[in-house]
C-alpha cells in the first residue's frame, strides 16, 4: 500500500446537524446553492461529489443521471443515504481522495466543495480528479481562500503571523488550509484543467451583519457580487468552473459505455486493476487478490477486507 497524506476524517461527526442545520449557515447554504446553478451543466451523465458528506448538496445535482457520492466517513454517507434513499441514481463510495477507486475517464462532472479544505497535499487530490474525468468533462471546485480582506487587515495591524499574500497554503488548523487563488489556477493548470470561471462567495460572512440583515438579502447582493470573482478573489469562499482539458479538443467526448455494470465503474485502490469481480458483500481484485468491503449499499474502499 503506497503512503497518502494524512486525511481529515468525519466519522461519527454531527457536522450536518451542528454546522448546517443549527449553525446559522442558512445564508452560506443559499449563496453555494447559486453558484452551483450558474457553475454546473443543466444534464450530464455520471457526476461525482467528493467529500459529499451527508448530501447537503446532492439533490442540486440531480440534472445528472447518476451521482457517486464520495467521503471517508462511513458514518456521514449513511446520513447521505437517510436523506436520499437507496436508488440506482445514487451510488456510495467510502474512499480516499488520494486513492480514487474509479476507471480513468469515467465522469463528465465532479464536485469538490469545502473538501479541498482539508486537504494536506491538494495537488495531489485534484491530479487523482483529473485521472478519473473525461476530457472536455466539468470540474466545480470550491476553496477556502487565505487572500480574503479579513486575514489582509488582520495582517496589516499584526493581529496574524502568516501573510495572506504568499502563495503557499496556511494551516490555521489541524488539517484545515486555506489556499491563495493564484495557487489553486498555477495547479489545476499544472494538471491540465482549464479554468474557465471563478465566482466569490460569502461576501457578508460577518456574524453581526448576519445577525441584524434578513438573509434574503444578504443572498441577494452576494448573488450579484458573485460575478466579480471572475476579476478578483478576496473573499473567504471561492468556486472556479474548470473543464478537464483545453476548450475544443475532444469536446463532448464520451468515453465510457453507458449501460455499464457498476462494477465496471471501480478499479482497485490498491494496485490499480481494474477488474472486480461482484461477490455481493464485497467486490474482489483480480490483480491483487484485495477484497473490498459492499454492506448496505456503501462500497468500502478505505481498507481491505
Ligand atoms: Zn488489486
């Protein structure tokens, strides 16, 4: 087994409940919902959502036809089955983001938002999406950026250490990174993407602002300031629209036959074949012999069997 980067891991956290649902994030929550709108294809065929968590976002997703649902937490894919049932749309995967257990080429879409975040070696995560996208295939990924004007004035009056201007990542929490926007272009370039738009979010991130102003409008100038994102970067929530590789070559290209088995979807994490046989509880690799985990409707691929 090859060495990954240390992983941040939500097993049995109550993140949905406690962050979303009771945190006040119903503003951060509509703001993304727009993005996702103006960001993402109307229809596709097979998305991915990486880092999906409990599936706060996976029904605005439901222009595609199949949605594999990705995280390293057992626990947050079964809140995601809860609230989406158990259907062919959906499939659950427990893996890890530096090991894809996916065929090359196989999605036409992929979503990674509040992922990259804890992400201790993000080249490497977005050169492992990349692998598993077809080319002319669209890549929403969202970022926490350390360039944001609250980290630039807390710099300027020495209330912060770390300088919002460099472009290394910051760890200002135990696996929690921010990131500067000119990185993030620098590496999905460096993999082949091609950005084609980025969009700032979270402009009135400000709890008293949040606390005296009605949501509703909050969403609503953030929605319009959105779109200068394309121009400059300094808020704390950033999306880019990438498209894996550059504009016209091999545009709309469809690689993967359509009415696949799913275990045609998978290769192994391990040595990387790409022939699994289905024993139902668990799926089993040619190559290596591995088995791999199938209980209640999660595919486990974070260790073997
Ligand atoms: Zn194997």
């Amino acid at each position: 087994m090859t060495n990954t980067p240390p992983i941040c891991n939500y097993e049995g956290s109550d993140y949905q409940t406690s962050f979303w649902d009771k945190g006040g994030r119903k503003y951060e929550d509509r703001t993304e919902a727009i993005a996702i709108k103006r960001l993402l294809p109307q229809r596709g065929r097979i998305l991915l959502e990486l880092g999906a968590g409990a599936g706060r976002n996976t029904p605005r997703y439901r222009g595609f036809e199949r949605i594999v649902l990705l995280d390293y937490s057992r626990t947050q894919l079964e809140q995601a089955q809860q609230r989406l049932g158990q259907s062919d749309k959906y499939i659950y995967v427990a893996a890890d983001v530096y090991r894809l257990p996916f065929v090359e080429g196989l999605f036409d879409g992929a979503t990674m938002i509040r992922t990259l975040h804890h992400m201790a070696d993000a080249p490497k995560a977005l050169g492992q999406v990349k692998n598993v996208m077809r080319p002319g295939g669209t890549f929403i990924l969202e970022f926490a950026n350390k360039l944001n004007l609250k980290a630039i004035f807390r710099y300027w009056l020495g209330r912060q250490t770390w300088n919002p201007f460099s472009l290394e990542p910051v760890e200002f929490a135990k696996l929690n990174f921010d990131f500067h926007p000119r990185a993030i272009r620098k590496w999905l370039d460096e993999q082949g993407f091609t950005v084609e738009r980025m969009l700032t979010l979270s402009h009135f991130r400000i709890g008293w602002l949040k606390r005296i102003v009605p949501t509703g409008i909050l969403v609503f100038f953030d929605s319009l300031f959105q779109w200068t994102g394309q121009w400059w970067q300094l808020t704390p929530s950033v999306f880019v629209r990438a498209l894996r590789g550059k504009p016209n070559s091999m545009h709309g290209e469809e690689t993967f036959p359509r009415f696949a088995s799913l275990t045609a979807f998978f290769k192994c994490p391990n040595c990387g074949f790409a022939q699994l046989e289905d024993r139902k509880t668990y799926l089993e690799c040619y190559g290596c012999g591995k088995k791999w985990e199938v209980r209640d409707g999660i595919y486990d691929f974070r260790e073997s069997m």
